[in-house]
C-alpha cells in the first residue's frame, strides 16, 4: 500500500527487497514476515517465470483491474520495462523451463 488509492506495481518479492510493508489486520507489517503472514502461500522470487506472467499480465490488465477492486491505475512510469516481453516468449520459456 502506498497511501494512495492506487495500484501498487511492485510484487510481494519486490517489496521483499525494498523493505515495504502491508497493511494486514490493520496493522502495517513488513513484507519480510510475508510467509507468517500467509503461511499457505509461496514468494516467488523476482526473476521466476510466475514473477514475469504477473508482471506481464498487471501491466496488459492495469486498467480492468484497478476497475475491479475501485482503485487508480498505477503508475506506468514505475513498471519495469523488459516486462513488455510478449506473452509468447514468456509462454515459450516456462515450457522450456518444464521439459528440462
């Protein structure tokens, strides 16, 4: 959360190594403690395949999500830019990732 009603780009890997915190039960907790906090789930790291399909997928999709949950576009200026990588090299490299 960055205090704005607008998306935040970032992932909870990034936000992992820029020190960020989440707002969770009303209370702001650092993203480090993001496995105590969700025990269930898995951080990927910043440069697996999932990272770059959610990278991927937040910036073609920035719009129809902000709409869903009532926020502002976040802004594109801070996205990455190699994540313009088109949806079929990202494709292409998680199979080749599989078959090894």
């Amino acid at each position: 959360w960055n205090g704005s009603d607008k998306l935040v780009e970032f992932s909870c890997a990034e936000c992992v190594s820029r020190g960020d915190g989440m707002i969770n039960d009303d209370k702001i907790v650092p993203y480090a403690d993001f496995n105590k906090q969700f025990p269930e789930w898995m951080l990927p790291s910043e440069a697996s395949n999932k990272s770059r399909v959610r990278k991927y997928l937040f910036q073609e999709h920035n719009k129809a999500i902000a709409e869903y949950y009532g926020r502002k576009e976040s802004d594109h200026d801070n996205l990455n830019p190699w994540i313009t990588s088109s949806i079929g090299e990202l494709i292409d490299e998680t199979c080749k990732k599989i078959k090894e």
